[in-house]
C-alpha cells in the first residue's frame, strides 16, 4: 500500500516539475526581454511625455507673445485673393 502512495505522490511530483521546468524559460525570457528593451534604446514614455509638457509650455509663451502682439493694434494683417488658384 505504501508503494503505491508513493508511486502516486511521485508521479504528481514529476508532472509538478516538467511544469515548471516548461514554464521557467517563458518566465525567464520575459525578464530579460524586459532588461533588454530598457537598455536597447527602445525609448522611455515618460520621458516622452515630458518633452511633449514641455513643447506644449514653449507653444503656449509663443501663442502668449502673439496674442499680447494683436491686442496691442501694432500688427495689421492683409489679405489678398489668388484668382488663379483652384477653389
């Protein structure tokens, strides 16, 4: 009866490890890939996204400077027709 237990309980525990030892590389991978992407230039979001606050903050003191220039009457703007151009 004993024998049989621990046939049982032994085939448990292989089918256990084959798992694991067919899940471990998938593991593995995916944390290297990880490390691999961080240091293979892929770019940073946030940083990304900081730069495009910061491009949106430089826009907005030029649309400032633009806007302070049509408030004072300082700037007068004309508009011409091109009759040859295709409507």
């Amino acid at each position: 009866m004993m024998s049989n237990k621990f046939a049982k309980s032994g085939w448990k525990w292989s089918l256990l490890m084959l798992g694991a030892a067919a899940i471990a590389p998938l593991y593995l991978r995916n944390s290297t890939a990880a490390t691999q992407t961080q240091g293979a230039g892929v770019p940073d979001t946030g940083a990304q996204l900081q730069a495009v606050v910061d491009e949106l903050k430089t826009t907005n003191q030029k649309l400032d400077t633009l806007q302070k220039l049509l408030d004072s009457g300082k700037l007068q703007v004309q508009a011409t027709i091109n009759k040859e151009a295709p409507q």
